[in-house]
C-alpha cells in the first residue's frame, strides 16, 4: 500500500498521550520550594532561583540528563602503549551539567559566598537540580561537604580551597595546580565492612612530615575523576583521616588503581569505583587515630545532600504523574478528574510538600553554624530527614510511576530513572538503620537535643489535636528506656513526621496540614497508611492540586 495512504495514517495518529514535560519553569511553578525558601532565610534569591528554574525545565537540560544516563562513563585503563590511566571518560553531556553545577555555586557556594541564607539558597537550587539529574550530583555534594574538615588544616586549605571554591569545571586529567577548578570525593567503604569503618584494613605508613604511602583498597569509590578524595586508613595511631590527590605535587599520577567500574541499577551519569591504594602518596589531616569524626563531619553534609536530593526526586515524581493525569483521558474523563485519581496524587503532593518543609527547614540549621541551639538541631534533623525522606521517594516514585501506567516502566520516559535512583540515597553515607542508631547517640550524647527538637514543635502545639496528640505519643515512645534500639526506627520516623507536622501546621495552607495530620498522624488510620491515595474522602483534593500543579 502507497505510504501516505489515508488508512495508513489513521494508524499513526497519536491521540490521547501526554506531551512531554519540557519549558517548564520548576521553581515558579513550586510553591511549596518558593515559600520555603523565603520562611527559611533565603528569599532574597528568588529571582536568581526563577531564572535557575526556567533553565533546568528546558528541553535542553532536560536533553542532557538523558544523553549523560544513556551513555554512562567508560573506563579507560590504559593507553595505546600498555601504560596505566586509570581514567574514565564521560559523554559530554555530564561535563554539560557539572559545568553548570559548579558555575552556579552547587558544590561550594555558601562558603565562598557565606552570605545569610547560602545553604537555603544552595538547598533550594539543589533540590531543583535533582529533578532533572542526579548522578552529576554526586561529585558536587562531596566537593561541597568537604570544605569544612579541610578548612582546618591551614596548609591544605591555602592550597585548595580556591579551587573548589572556583565556579570554573574543569574536564581535564591533569594535576590540580594546573586546573582552576576541581572535585572532590571520599572513601571510607570496603569490602568487609561499610558502615562499620572500624573494620577499615587499608593501612597508612608514614614516611615523614604528614605524609604517609596507603596500601589497601576502597569497594565503593564514587566519582573516582575527582581532583582529590578524604579517605580513611589504618594509622599506627588508628584509624586516620587522609587526603589522597589524584596526582602528586611533582605531576606524577598518583598510585590509585581502578580495578573497575560499579554496575550499578541506577546513577548511570556517575563512575562508581572499585580502587587498589598501591602505595598512593596522601596527607594526614586532623590528628592520627581521629579519621572517623573527621570523615563523619564531611559525611553530616552528604547526609543533608541526601535529604535535598530525594525530596527533588520526590517532586520530579509528582510532576510526572500530574502532568500525565492532566491529559490522559479514561473512561470518558481526564485521570485528574477521577476522584479516586485526585486523592492518589493529592497524597503524593503532600509527600512532596512535607520532604520540601523539612528539607529546607534542615538547610536553615546548616546556615546557623554559630548558633548551638540549631547545631543540635542539625546534630538530630539530619540523620531523621536523611532517614525519613529516603525511605518515602521509592513508595512515592513507584506509585507515580503507576500513574503514568505502562509509559511509566518504559525506558524511554524520566520515571524509570527516578525509581532506579530512588533507594540510593537511603543507603550511602549511612544506610536506614545507622541513621537511625545515629539518632539514639545524638540523644544520649547531647541530652540538650530533646530540648531543641520540642522547642521546634512547641510553636504548632495547640492548633491541631492530631499533632499534639502525635507528639504526646511520641515523647511516651522516647522516655520508655526498654528495647531503645529496636525501636529506633519508631522513634526516627516520628521525629521526622512530627516536625513536618509541625512546619505544615504553621506554615502551609490548611487544606495541606489538616489532610497530612489526618494521614499521616492521626491514631484514626484504619484505612490509611499504606499504599497512596487513601486521604479521608472530604479532604479539599481541588485545593492541593490546584497547588502542586498550577494546571490541574
Ligand atoms: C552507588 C553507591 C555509591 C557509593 N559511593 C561511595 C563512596 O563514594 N565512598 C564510600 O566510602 N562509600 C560509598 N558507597 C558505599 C555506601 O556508603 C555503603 O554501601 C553503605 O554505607 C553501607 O555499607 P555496606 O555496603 O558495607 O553495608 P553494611 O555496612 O554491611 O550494612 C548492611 C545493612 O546492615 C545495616 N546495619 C549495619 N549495622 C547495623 C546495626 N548495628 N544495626 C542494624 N543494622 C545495621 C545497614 O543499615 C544496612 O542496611 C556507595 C554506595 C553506593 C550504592
């Protein structure tokens, strides 16, 4: 039959699909993320954050994040010659977004330019960011968490601080001195032992001054093109804190032997590593024997970056499914005319509103480094928001996935990619049940903690008698003494759900704080709980569509 055939075209015509969600502003279009960025210091952004917006819904981003995850980085060995590399090359697509990364101060903006807000500000455009790619922001959450451990060895930090702080990305493999901006990474797991370090069998000798030869190996090694990498070793005085440069500061290749690249079920964008420490020249910092409390401080604003990361993946996911219901037609009516529908994407907007709140409530503590009050805030909201958020985006971005049915589990579509990131910022730096035990030691260690974390809940007591009494039970559940470590996980998940309790009770419209108390805090849950989509049938579904998704 001729091509252009009447009947053959009428094959071709594609009715009732979606199209695709591109040149979108992503921040004017959240109101959750812009009042959010104002209530916690950072308002004076959101011009800067609007013109971010409409660049990261551009298809041309949008572009990039696809081509840097279809072509995921290769390894590269060694050269023509037989001679060592131990280089991974990238699409240029990833080189694209790391440069805009670090050009807008993602990796170091709030300690080169430490004004009020920096973290906030930082927060916000990350979390934006993350909705559009993640694996390019594994390698700019660990430049930016490093800078604090670094900053206090004076020779180290005089060397390269400026460069990290520099807005330049640099591609290039060649020695630091000669780059004007660089990345950094860290190691800490190995095959024995992840979360317990202790078990850490790489071994550092010293050879005079603060240098030191590592001998050992790392089984997770994350964006091993970094410029430079915090690592733990074994120390004759324990386990120690060292920086290991890529190349050594006579512009040799240092000995750090990739063996080979992680096939990992998702972070495509990102060379994760396997390495061999073949006597690699690195430097001591802090004091031999002190590596974990140094390390841990860098790994406090990873676990932050993991809050941020998955409460954008979380919004990422309620864009797809809202745009999708908003013009997919069943049974004679639009997905998000079908009540059933609106509760199930209602109750992912409040997800989404929830992990914003607290997300950025927690960078708030990050820009307070000098207040103690908010330290200790920080020392208990972060391993519970790194918890709690991470457990919640593969629930949130499986059901969203349903709602785009079978375009949901294709490939092609942006939801297969989300739910393959989903779990792993629930399990690097500090997996579920660590945070969780992490909690236990920040109460025990610093009993003023309980007194901040009520401080912060105190202002939204008295205006919902579903959070008191959450809270009430709450306290109950935290002074019983027995089986404490069982029930860490009890207490983790409340404490993260009574301060987003807390910051939608004062802060978000009412028709989203009664329906998150009614689901996700009331003792009445006998239908709820579970799966999405089950908020109490008199819930204003209208109202909090209309406010997750300016079109619905
Ligand atoms: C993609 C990816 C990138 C990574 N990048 C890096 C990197 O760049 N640098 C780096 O150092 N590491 C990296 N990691 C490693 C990651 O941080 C570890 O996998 C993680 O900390 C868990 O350690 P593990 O794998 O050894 O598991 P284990 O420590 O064996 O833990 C297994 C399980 O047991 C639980 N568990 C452990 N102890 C207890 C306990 N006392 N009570 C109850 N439960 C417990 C854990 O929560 C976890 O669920 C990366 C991992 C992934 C997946």
């Amino acid at each position: 039959m001729n091509p252009s055939h009447p009947l053959l075209l009428v094959t071709h015509e594609v009715l009732n699909q979606a199209p695709l969600l591109q040149n979108t502003n992503l921040y004017l279009r959240n109101a959750a993320l812009q009042e959010g960025l104002a209530r916690e210091g950072a308002g004076a952004g959101h011009d800067w954050m609007a013109a971010r917006g409409a660049e990261l819904g551009s298809e041309q981003m949008l572009e990039w994040a696809a081509q840097a995850n279809r072509n995921p980085p290769a390894p590269k060995l060694f050269d023509v010659a037989g001679n060592r590399r131990d280089e991974v090359e990238f699409h240029p697509a990833y080189h694209e977004l790391m440069s805009y990364l670090k050009r807008h101060g993602a990796s170091a903006g709030p300690w080169s330019d430490p004004v009020p807000g920096a973290h906030v500000k930082r927060a916000a455009f990350y979390m934006m960011y993350a909705e559009v790619e993640d694996g390019t922001l594994c390698p700019t959450t660990m430049t930016y968490a490093v800078v604090p451990a670094i900053s206090r060895d004076k020779p180290l930090a005089a060397e390269w601080l400026p460069r990290i702080y520099s807005l330049d990305y640099d591609r290039r493999f060649i020695p630091a001195a000669q780059k004007k901006g660089v990345t950094l990474g860290m190691g800490m797991t190995e095959k024995q032992g992840g979360s317990d370090v202790r078990a850490n069998t790489t071994r550092a000798e010293p050879v005079g001054g603060r240098e030191y030869r590592i001998v050992g190996h790392k089984w997770f090694f994350s964006a091993p093109m970094c410029d430079a990498f915090l690592i733990l070793a074994q120390a004759p005085g324990g386990l120690s804190c060292f920086f290991l440069p890529r190349w050594t500061p006579d512009g040799k290749l240092n000995d750090i032997r990739i063996q080979r690249l992680k096939d990992k079920m998702g972070d495509k964008s990102n060379a994760g590593s396997e390495v061999e420490f073949w006597g690699a020249r690195a430097w001591l910092v802090g004091e031999e024997g002190r590596g974990v409390p140094t390390i841990l401080e860098m790994g406090t604003y990873c676990r932050l970056d993991c809050a941020l990361g998955t409460s954008g993946l979380i919004r990422a996911s309620l864009s797809q499914a809202m745009h999708h219901a908003s013009y997919r037609s069943a049974f004679g009516k639009r997905l998000i005319d079908q009540p059933l529908m609106r509760n199930v994407l209602a109750d992912l907007a409040i997800e989404s509103e929830a992990a914003t709140a607290l997300s950025l409530r927690l960078a708030r503590a990050f820009d307070a480094q000098k207040d103690e009050a908010e330290s200790l805030l920080r020392r208990v909201l972060t391993p519970a928001a790194k918890y709690w958020i991470c457990k919640r985006g593969p629930a949130v971005a499986a059901e969203a996935m349903e709602v785009l049915g079978g375009n949901g589990y294709v490939e092609e579509g942006v939801m297969a990619r989300v739910y393959r990131q989903m779990p792993l910022n629930s399990i690097w730096e500090g997996s579920g049940n660590i945070m969780c035990l992490d909690i236990l030691r920040a109460f025990a260690k610093h009993p003023r903690c309980l007194e901040v974390l009520t401080a912060e809940i105190e202002p939204a007591i008295g205006r919902d008698v579903r959070l008191d009494r959450f809270v009430s039970r709450l306290k109950d559940e935290m002074r019983k003494p027995d089986h404490i470590e069982a029930r860490a996980r009890a207490i983790t998940q409340g404490i993260a759900l009574a301060v987003q309790g807390a910051l939608l009770v004062r802060f978000a419209p009412d028709y989203v704080a009664d329906a998150f108390c009614a689901s996700r805090l009331s003792e009445d849950t006998a239908f709820g709980g579970g799966a999405f989509g089950a908020l109490p049938g008199n819930t204003d579904f209208g109202a909090l569509l209309a406010r997750a998704w300016p079109d619905a």
